[in-house]
C-alpha cells in the first residue's frame, strides 16, 4: 500500500525547470544553502553550468511560485541577472501523462 501513497502523491506534482543568468559564479556557501533550501522548500534539483555561467531549478510548481523561487534565490544572495529563455530541445521532464497505444492481439 505504500507504493500507491507515493504514486499518488507524485501524480499530482507540476515540475518545472527555470534557468537564470548569474551576474556572478557562486560561491562554496551559496551551493551549500542552495542544497540546504532545497530540502526545506521543495525545490527538486538544481544545476550550476559554469561555461554559461548559468543555474537551473526543477521545482514542483504546484507548490511553488516562480516568485518563491526568487525569494529563495535571494535570501540566499544569489547574484541572478534574469530568466533565460531556453529554446529547441531540452532536457525538461514531462509534466502531462504520456498516452500508449495499446494493441490487442486476438
């Protein structure tokens, strides 16, 4: 029965991923409360690409706002520019259930 709790919980998550432009690279401490704000926000991932100078948060927007998002990021005084807008293929997760064909063999 613990299996159908959990499914039934993850159904109803909306992930999304946003990716905004640092104005700086971060620091030790500013990964670690990304980490710890993690954890107690519900923030799923995070991802800092260095070349770009750039970070990604997957987080579950049926619990979060975009603007919650940015309060976190900001009492963790991290140095964020703007929001990029990502075009062509990524790598984001699905957030609306997949359809199978289903065939019958008679």
């Amino acid at each position: 029965m613990l299996e159908f709790a959990s499914a039934a919980i993850l159904s109803g998550m909306t992930l999304i991923e946003i990716t905004y432009q640092l104005r700086a690279p971060l620091t030790p401490q500013q990964l670690a409360m990304l980490g710890e704000f993690a954890n107690t926000y519900g923030l799923r991932r995070f991802r800092v690409d260095e070349g770009k100078n750039q970070l990604s948060l997957e987080y579950d927007a049926s619990r979060l706002k975009e603007t919650q998002v940015m309060h976190v990021l900001r009492a963790a005084k991290i140095p964020v520019t703007g929001k990029m807008e990502i075009g062509g293929t990524d790598d984001r997760l699905p957030t609306e259930p997949s359809t199978l064909a289903v065939s019958r063999v008679s």
